[in-house]
C-alpha cells in the first residue's frame, strides 16, 4: 500500500559538484544521510533538468533517516562554484536535521 498522502513544496533538491565522492563523503559526515542510490544521469532526466551535456555523467542520490531520496547530486568535473550573491541563480541550501551533532 502507498502513502496517497498529498506532498507539498520541494522535495529533494540537485546539485552539481566537481566530484561526486568528495561531495557525498561531506554530507554522509556531516549530515548523517546515506547514500541510497548511484548510478547515471539518463537522456530523458539530463533533458528535463536542461543539462543535456551532462548526460551519462555520475549520479548519487542521498537520502535521509527515513530512507527519501532527499538530494541527487551530478557529477561535473568542469564544475566551478560561483560566488554567492553575484551570479543569478545563487542559492542557498537549507537542510534541517533533528540533531546537528
């Protein structure tokens, strides 16, 4: 049986990162999740996110405590970050955890 619970507002988010081990490492240690999925960016989803040129690139899905996939990260060794605050399409990322420790 499925939850037919109606979900609401963002439910995962992706990022790019230069490289992918270095960046899920970071999160499993800082944040506790776990990766629950690897594999790689198909046609139709690289299309979809408009990043055609990343297509069959590595991909790693993290997931919270409860097992939802809750952030897909894209590997991209081209990859620079930008300076916050200066570029359009800045964000930020907030990621709330029951216990930061």
């Amino acid at each position: 049986m499925t939850d037919a619970t109606p979900r609401h507002g963002i439910l995962h988010a992706t990022l790019i990162a230069p490289d992918l081990q270095t960046a899920c490492s970071a999160y499993l240690a800082q944040l506790g999740v776990t990766v629950c999925k690897r594999g790689e960016l198909d046609a139709d989803t690289a299309q979809l996110l408009g990043l055609d040129d990343l297509r069959s690139h590595a991909v790693a899905w993290l997931a919270n405590e409860a097992g939802e996939p809750i952030l897909r990260l894209i590997e991209d060794v081209q990859a620079v970050p930008n300076e916050p605050m200066f570029h359009h399409g800045w964000l930020a990322l907030e990621v709330l955890v029951g216990d930061v420790d």
